[in-house]
C-alpha cells in the first residue's frame, strides 16, 4: 500500500520536467519568431525613412551607406524591393575624388516599442556638412510612415 503511494510521488517531477521543458520549447520558439521578424522591419524602417524623410528615389540617388550602426547587426536588404539603390560606403574606389568619401548616409538599429519604431539616421553631404536625426515611425497596414524627424546633431 505504501508502495502504491509512492509511485505517484515519484511521477511528479517527471511531469514537471515535461512542462518545464514544452515552456523552453515555447519561449526559444518567440525568441526565433522575434529575431526572423525584425531583419524585415528593419530594412522597411530605413527604407521609409530613405524615401519620405531624404526623398531618395530615382531622380534623386543616395549616397553610399555607411557602415550600420551597432558591431553584430548588418540587416541584408533587397534595396530595389523598396525602390532604392545604396552603393556601399567601403565600395568607393581609392581613386575616386577624396570629397567623395565625405558623402554617406547611415542607419542605427531601430528600436520598436508598442506604437512604431524609432531609428537614428545621419547624412553627410561633404566636409561639415552633415546632419543627424532621430525619426519616429509608425507600422501601418502595408508599409511603415515616418511620423517626425528630429534633429540631433549639425557640422
């Protein structure tokens, strides 16, 4: 008898572990989600802010972009889904007029909270003579809208 009251003493931590183990498999799963998503976001945040904040588009081309923001993050982005053509900053020949390479735009991560997104931007349009900005976006039904530009720096 006392046997019999045992074996379901002994079942418990089994079961436990089974949960336990089922809400790990849960939460790696939303961590994959998340990180799959964001690339996404994060290439349609800057294209956004590239098309409705510095007007880039076909009549006017952007500069070479600089070096993304943050060591660990370089989202691949298919520009010309978005209508958008980037050189890359490190692309420009070493025999290409040096004010060139004075010529660049540049993305920070964005962050993303329950309302859209914010992101930090800069431009260089020659030697000092660049800006920053620090632009809100909000996500819509088919694509993200800048809401406000801030900004933050002047050279």
């Amino acid at each position: 008898m006392r046997a019999l009251a045992i074996i379901p003493a002994l079942l418990i931590p089994i079961f436990a572990g089974v949960g336990s183990c089922a809400s790990s498999m849960e939460q790696a799963s939303a961590k994959q989600s998340a990180s799959v998503e964001t690339p996404g976001n994060d290439c349609a945040v800057m294209a956004a802010v590239s098309k409705e904040h510095y007007k880039f588009g076909p009549d006017n081309p952007p500069p070479p972009l600089k070096g993304l923001g943050e060591p660990g993050w370089r989202p691949q982005c298919d520009w010309s889904k978005y209508g958008l053509s980037f050189t890359d900053y490190n692309d420009v020949p070493p025999s290409t007029d040096p004010r060139q390479r004075l010529k660049w735009v540049e993305f920070k991560q964005p962050r993303y909270d329950g309302t859209g997104a914010t992101i930090e931007t800069s431009i260089m349009h020659g030697p000092l003579a660049g800006m920053g900005y620090t632009c809100t976006l909000r996500s819509g039904i088919a694509a993200w809208t800048v809401t406000e530009c801030k900004v933050a720096w002047v050279s």
